[in-house]
C-alpha cells in the first residue's frame, strides 16, 4: 500500500520548476521540492544571508537536502563538484590545498555540463549502432548469398565478421542505456557516476568496424 507521502510526491508538483517533482525532500515547513531545484534555490539564498523557504518564507535548515548533499566531515552543504578528484566540496573542503588548482564548478554548472556531454555522446554512439546494424545486415545477406552458391570455404570470414560486429552492437548498447539513464536522474549523488560514464571506452576496433566497405556480391561458379 502506498504511503500518503508517498502518493503526494508523486501526484505534486515542485513549486520551483513547475514539473513533477524528482527526488523530492521536505523543508522544515513540509514544503515539498525538487532536491536539485531547493539546492539551487538555496545557493542564491545563501548568498544573500537568508535561507528561508520559498513558498512560506519560514526558515529551514541545509540538511534538509540530505546526507548526499552535506558534507560528513564539515557538517556544512556541497558547493563545488572537483572534476580532478570526483568529489563534492563544501565551504570548507575548498580552503583545502588540494583543491586549490583544481576545476571546480558549483554543482548546478557541473550537472549542466555532465548532462549535455552524457546526451552528446549517448546520440553519437546511437548513431553508431545504426550504422553497425546496416554492416550486420549486409554481411548476413552475403553470408547467405555464399551459402546458396555453395562456397562454403568462405562462410568462416563472413561468420566471424558478423559475431564481431554483433558483439559490439551489444557493448555499445549498454553503454548507450547507461549514458541516457544517468542523464535522466543526473544529481550531485551521480556526478561521479557520470565522469566514470563519459570516460567508460567503447570496442577497441569500433572505428574499423565503421570503416568496412560494403560487401561485393557473391562469386558466380
């Protein structure tokens, strides 16, 4: 049975962006909000000293974002995202020396950033699949052609050709689910999930797949 919470988050809608609410947390006031769209609020909130709810104007704390979002070490919420070290920063973690030449874009930055590369690439290798799955196609009509002419010798190049691509369509296609579903959820929690993504490697030969000529016909006895 459904909780009545658990029914209102998924029927509300977030008063920030207007759009179902995803991932939704509470404020101190039982407001109810987008995690991502309350941590962009909040930053512009901070700025100006007053952190208050944006529906009641009432008060509330930074840890209504959630463990995810605040930093275990200094109790304080995650700013920055360190693309060199894939990790969340607060405040505190930026004073760090380690950080100091480090690439750091606030969350919201980062997640705009990682979500449009995820979408390029995933729509790039789409692409791929597409042209890989016309060579597949090809080489299994040859394959055939071959077969019906009895010259069997040459099936064995034709069968591994196939296998090859095969097994490479399939690679890229977990890939490819992998790239859209991060996209879709993409938050502070799954930044470094989508760093790891975007340098995850596609097969080794993928551009001389791509490159294969078009198989001539099958040799008249």
């Amino acid at each position: 049975m459904v909780s009545l919470q658990e029914d209102r988050q998924e029927e509300a809608v977030c008063p920030i962006c207007q759009e179902h609410l995803k991932e939704a947390v509470s404020t101190d006031c039982k407001h109810l909000f987008c995690r991502v769209c309350l941590a962009q609020h909040m930053e512009k909130a901070l700025a100006s000293g007053a952190l208050c709810c944006p529906l009641c104007r009432k008060p509330y704390s930074e840890g209504v974002l959630g463990e995810g979002y605040i930093c275990h070490k200094h109790q304080k919420r995650f700013q920055r995202f360190c693309e060199k070290s894939k990790c969340l920063l607060c405040v505190e973690c930026l004073e760090s020396p380690e950080h100091q030449s480090h690439s750091e874009p606030t969350i919201e930055t980062a997640i705009s950033h990682y979500k449009k590369r995820l979408t390029h690439k995933f729509r790039k290798l789409r692409k791929d699949i597409g042209k890989l799955q016309q060579l597949k196609a090809q080489e299994e009509e040859k394959l055939q052609a071959l077969q019906q002419v009895g010259q069997l010798e040459d099936t064995s190049a034709e069968e591994a050709r196939i296998l090859e691509l095969s097994k490479a369509i399939a690679q890229i296609s977990l890939l490819v689910a992998d790239l859209e579903s991060t996209a879709k959820e993409l938050d502070a929690n799954t930044l470094t999930t989508a760093s790891d993504l975007l340098k995850r490697s596609t097969p080794k030969n993928l551009d001389e797949l791509l490159s294969l000529p078009a198989p001539a016909g099958p040799v008249a006895n």
